[in-house]
C-alpha cells in the first residue's frame, strides 16, 4: 500500500520529534530496553545496576565511591548519564554491544585510580557513560600451579591478601599503593616493591580474559599473541575491557626485612642521595629495593620546615643477610640492626604502604582507599644520576603538601628487553620519579598548585634528553597532551605516545586500528587509529 501523503509528513514529524527527545532519559531507556532484548528479560531486572540521577545520593555515592582524585568529583566536572555496574560478563558484552548500537561512549573504571580521572571522567564527549567493574572482583589462587585468576574489579590488595590467605611463601610483584584496581593497573604496567626480583606486574600475566570492541570475549588464545603483548602495558581503556588477568604468583621468603631511615640535610642528607643515585639500580642486590621519599616535615626546633628524605625499603631475605648487603652496596646509609624489622610479606606490603605496624592484613579487604586527595602527579624516568638534591629540596619547600618519590629500577626490570612488553623502559633506565602535590581544601587556587609542579617538572629539564624525556603511563599526566574528540591525528597524539611508549608506540598504533578499528575503546590520552600512516 501506499502511504497518503499524510500519513508519510505525520511519520516525519513523529521522526523529528523523537529525534528532539532524545535526552537523557532515553539514553538510559534505550540502553537498558538494548540490555533486555540481549538476554530476552525483564528490563526491571537492570534497575539496580543502572544508576542514574533519578537517586542523586546514590549515583553521587557510587560515583564517588573509588574516584581516587576529588579534583574530577568537583561540581563542575562532567558526569556520566549513568553509571551501569554489570554484574557478570555477559552484561559487559551487551554493554559494548549496545553502546555501539546506540553510539553511547564508554568509560571504563576499575580501581578509579587513574591520575587524571579519565575512567570516570569524559572531558572530551558528552554524553557518556561509566562502565564500573566495582561488583567484579572475584580471586580464584591456585598454589598448585603458581597462579591466580582475578577480576579487574579487585584492587591489588585484595589480590595480596588472598594469595597470603593460602601461602606464605607466594606473592605478586604490582604497585605499593594497596588500592589501585587490578584492572587499570596491570594494564599500564604494575609497579612496585617486588619489581627489581620479578618485574612488573604485566611482565608477570600468563593469560586473560577481555571483552573486545565487537562484544566477544577473548582470552590469550582467541585474542592472538599480538593483542595480548599489547594490553600488557600499553595502558588501560585502550584495547578492550579485561574482565579477568590470571596471573604467576612469585616465591617470597617466609620472612622479610623492612626499614625506613630518615636524613636531613644536617644528617647529610645530600651525599647520601647522590650515592643512592649512583648504586641503587645497578648495583643493589636483586633482593633489595629502596626507594627515596622527599617530604618536608617540621623542623626539631619547630620553626619552619626542613626537607627529610626517606629510604624505605623491602629486602627478601633476612636482617643478618640485609646488613651484609648494605655494608657491601650502600653503607652510607648507616643502617643498623634496630633500624631492621622481620615480618611476613603480607604485613610487608602494609609496611610499604604505610599502614601502622599494627595493622591486620584484613584492612586490604575494604577494597577501597581509605583517603581521597586533589592532587597532580608528573613522572620522569631517568638514565642517569641527576643529582638535583638542593634545588629539589628548595622547590619541595615552596609547596604545600608536596610528595616526590624516587624508585629505583635495575634488578629483574633490565633481564626484560624493551619489546617483551609495551613498556619500554629497561636496561638503560635507573629510576622512575614522581612528583605529587596533594591538596584537601575544594576552594583552593588549584592554578597555584598546577603552577608549582609544572616548574619543577620545567627545572628537570636539562637533568634528561628533552628529545627522549619520557613518563609512566600509569602516572598518568594530561599535561603532555589531550586526544581531540575522534583524534586520529598521529602527530598530536604521538606527543604524549612516545613518551609512554617509546620505540612500542608504533606497534601499539597498529595494534589499536587491527583491533578497534572504529575506536569504541577513547579516552583523552588512548592510543589513537592513525589513518595517515600504513599499517
Ligand atoms: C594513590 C595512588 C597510588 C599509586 N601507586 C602506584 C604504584 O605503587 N605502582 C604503580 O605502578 N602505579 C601506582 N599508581 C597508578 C596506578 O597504577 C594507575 O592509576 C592505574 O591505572 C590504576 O588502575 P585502576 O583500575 O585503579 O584505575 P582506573 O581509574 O579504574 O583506570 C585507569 C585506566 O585504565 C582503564 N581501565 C580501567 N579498568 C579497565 C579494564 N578492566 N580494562 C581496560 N581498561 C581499564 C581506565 O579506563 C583508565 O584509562 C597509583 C595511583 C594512585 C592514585
Ligand atoms: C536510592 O538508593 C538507595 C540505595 O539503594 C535506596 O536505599 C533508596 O531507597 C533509593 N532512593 C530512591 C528515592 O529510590
Ligand atoms: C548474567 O546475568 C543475566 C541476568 O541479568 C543472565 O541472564 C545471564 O545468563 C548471566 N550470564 C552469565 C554468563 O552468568
Ligand atoms: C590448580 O592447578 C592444578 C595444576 O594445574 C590443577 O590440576 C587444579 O585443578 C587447579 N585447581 C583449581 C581449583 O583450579
Ligand atoms: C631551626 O632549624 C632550621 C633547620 O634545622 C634552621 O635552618 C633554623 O635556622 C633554626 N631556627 C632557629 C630559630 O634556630
Ligand atoms: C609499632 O609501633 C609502635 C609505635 O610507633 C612502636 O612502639 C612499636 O615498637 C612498633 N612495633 C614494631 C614491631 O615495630
Ligand atoms: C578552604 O579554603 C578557603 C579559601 O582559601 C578558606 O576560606 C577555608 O577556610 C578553607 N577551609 C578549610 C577547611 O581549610
Ligand atoms: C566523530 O565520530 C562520530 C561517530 O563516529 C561522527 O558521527 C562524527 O561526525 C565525528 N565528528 C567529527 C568532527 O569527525
């Protein structure tokens, strides 16, 4: 039959307007009426994991709830539409699907972690959604084979705690902050106190599990060699979402060894990090990590601040041992015997972390960290000593509450060449470097704060080949540079690409336009599908 005229203009109109009405509610009517028809159910059934405005305090609580940096939960940041918590894999399969199908972007959160917000936070595109892994964190440790299967939504303690739960002789080489989502984490790397034995926590993936841009869910062997090399460190939100790593548990001793021992610059301060500088990454033992804390701490006379700087570190073996080594590699530092504390792993990890000596190792369980801040971070990694130490100090004491640790590399991190995985920073690197300030007051002059770290990073300038200056992407830093909404643009992207990546970008790019070739996977920083050049 022929439509009468009529009918054909009221068709249009009817056309138009739902094309108007397409708010914010039909976002969300849309999505979840696409969720049903995926698994044939009631669309009630998706009430409690979609969150919307409709319940402020709610969507408020759950935004917030792992937003590690308060500078993106201002009033003024974007929100999302919703926030959908999916509650088994299927549901993030259909989500991917039906934010393609409707053209919805997608954030990705696990741990919330991310330096400059940007897996809750779109600054680039609106409207967009949350994807919170939150409700997924199962662990699954197998002592029998060396491994362990864990959700992207568990947090890196959670992961400690249960494989100490069932040995005390097994660990994990990730990150010191017990908090951090396994999921955004091992995606950009990993790393920590273990790392000069075992290397990164990516360098220690032996298989997983992710949703890729078509909704399939692939592990290693569906995915290929390829794409697997590739989300191993090349940074989180870029290829897909990981549901699950499984990952190689790693022998600890039964008992280890941890200090922390202060100087100030009367205790001579400054001869002790230049001799850290030249010795930590090359020369310590594997089984000794140190890495320097600068803070200002108030001065024993109580006038005015002074700059401490503290050696924090883990050796896997025990006090005997640890003094022999010291005395060899670094006696400087004059560590003594009362300087040294005998603990499990487990309470190791508190240790490092901060956590009072006498905490119990079930706080990891909380799964959620226990202080928020507005901070920046910037990094640098660093191929030889700087020196720097006065300058540095100096700077430190204009701040605030400024933060700047030193870690060392060397160890297991120079046995990995610079291809195994995306992160390129091996054998001729001896230290990553961050610099943080941390505020806690929502009315401060941010710009003041922003100011002082943007000259510090400014003064480190001539301490690297500004050609090769490079930064972990995992210290995530929009300073360096911002994809453009539908950034394609190799050149605008490559300036912070190289920085992260190295000599691995290029793999990267490739990789990113054979697996996502329509770029569902974007975020500020991802790795962009150049179009410009032949892959
Ligand atoms: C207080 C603090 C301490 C830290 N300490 C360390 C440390 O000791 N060692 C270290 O190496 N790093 C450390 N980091 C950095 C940390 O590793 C990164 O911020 C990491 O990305 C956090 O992961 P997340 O899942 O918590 O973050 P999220 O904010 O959830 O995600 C980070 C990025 O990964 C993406 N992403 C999240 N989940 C997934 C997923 N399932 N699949 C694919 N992409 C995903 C997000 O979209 C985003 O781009 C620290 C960060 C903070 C804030
Ligand atoms: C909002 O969500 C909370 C937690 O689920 C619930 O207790 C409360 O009743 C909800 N409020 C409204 C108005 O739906
Ligand atoms: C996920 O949950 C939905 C119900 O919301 C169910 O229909 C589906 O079978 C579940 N999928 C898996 C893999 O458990
Ligand atoms: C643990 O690994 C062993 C050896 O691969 C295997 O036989 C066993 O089934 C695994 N256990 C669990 C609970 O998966
Ligand atoms: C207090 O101590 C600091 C650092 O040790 C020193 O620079 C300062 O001169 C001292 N002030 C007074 C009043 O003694
Ligand atoms: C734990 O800390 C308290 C207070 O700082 C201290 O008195 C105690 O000796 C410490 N215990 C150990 C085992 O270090
Ligand atoms: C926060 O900063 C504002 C402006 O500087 C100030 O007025 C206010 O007292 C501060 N609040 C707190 C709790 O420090
Ligand atoms: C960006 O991408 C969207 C979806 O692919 C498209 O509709 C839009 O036209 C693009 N915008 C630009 C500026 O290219």
């Amino acid at each position: 039959m022929v439509p009468s005229p009529s009918s054909s203009y009221l068709s249009i109109i009817v056309l138009l307007l739902s094309v108007l009405l397409i708010d914010s509610a039909s976002i969300e009517e849309n999505f979840i009426q696409c969720l049903s028809s995926y698994f044939s159910s009631n669309p009630k059934q998706f009430s409690t994991i979609i969150i919307t405005r409709k319940n402020e305090s709610l969507f408020t609580s759950t935004l917030d709830s792992t937003a590690q940096n308060l500078r993106y939960l201002t009033p003024s940041t974007p929100k999302p539409e919703f926030i959908f918590t999916p509650l088994n894999e299927s549901h993030i399969q259909a989500a991917v699907i039906c934010s393609n199908k409707l053209g919805i972007h997608m954030r990705i959160r696990s741990g919330g972690h991310d330096y400059e917000g940007v897996s809750y936070v779109s600054e680039i595109e609106t409207p967009f959604i949350i994807i919170d892994l939150a409700k997924l964190r199962t662990i699954n440790v197998n002592i029998t084979d060396n491994s362990a299967w864990v959700q992207a939504g568990a947090t890196i303690g959670e992961v400690y705690y249960r494989i100490s739960e069932k040995s005390e002789v097994h660990g994990f080489p990730g990150g010191i902050c017990t908090s951090i989502g396994v999921g955004g984490h091992i995606a950009g790397g990993g790393f920590g106190a273990l790392a000069r034995k075992y290397g990164l926590a990516a360098d220690n993936v032996l298989d997983a599990k992710l949703v890729d841009a078509n909704g399939r869910l692939l592990d290693k062997e569906a995915m290929g060699e390829i794409p697997f090399w590739a989300i191993r460190g090349g940074g989180g939100g870029n290829f897909g979402i990981i549901l699950w790593w499984k990952i190689k548990l790693v022998p600890v001793p039964k008992s280890v060894t941890v200090f922390t021992v202060s100087k100030t610059t009367e205790q001579g301060a400054e001869d002790i990090f230049n001799q850290w500088q030249e010795v930590a990454p090359g020369l310590f033992d594997k089984d000794l990590f140190i890495r320097v804390i600068f803070q200002p701490v108030s001065a024993a006379n109580k006038t005015g601040r002074i700059i401490s700087t503290s050696y924090n570190a883990l050796f896997l073996g025990d006090t005997n041992r640890l003094l022999k080594v010291m005395q060899k590699d670094f006696p400087e530092l004059g560590l003594t015997e009362k300087d040294c504390l005998e603990m499990s792993w487990i309470k190791s990890v508190l240790y490092i972390a901060g956590y009072p000596n006498d905490t119990n190792p079930n706080v990891l369980l909380q799964g959620k960290s226990t202080f928020q801040n507005y901070f920046k971070g910037k990094s640098d990694i660093f191929t030889t000593p700087v020196g720097a130490f006065q300058e540095l100090s100096r700077r430190l004491l204009q701040e605030d509450n400024p933060l700047m640790i030193w870690n060392p590399l060397g160890g297991a991190m120079w046995d990995f060449n610079f291809y195994d995985t995306p992160f390129p920073f091996r054998s001729d690197f001896y230290y990553m470097v961050e610099y943080l300030t941390l505020w806690h007051n929502a009315s401060e002059d941010v710009s003041k704060h922003l100011d002082w770290i943007r000259e510090i990073y400014k003064y480190m300038t001539p301490a690297v080949d500004d050609q090769r200056r490079v930064a972990y992407v995992n210290y995530r830093d929009l300073d360096l540079g911002v994809n453009k909404k539908n950034a394609t643009n190799f050149k605008e992207a490559a300036a912070w690409g190289n920085v992260y990546y190295g000599v691995n970008f290029k793999s990267l790019v490739k990789i990113k336009k054979k697996v996502d070739p329509e770029n569902i996977f974007r975020h500020e920083q991802s790795i962009p599908i150049d179009l410009s050049i032949k892959v």
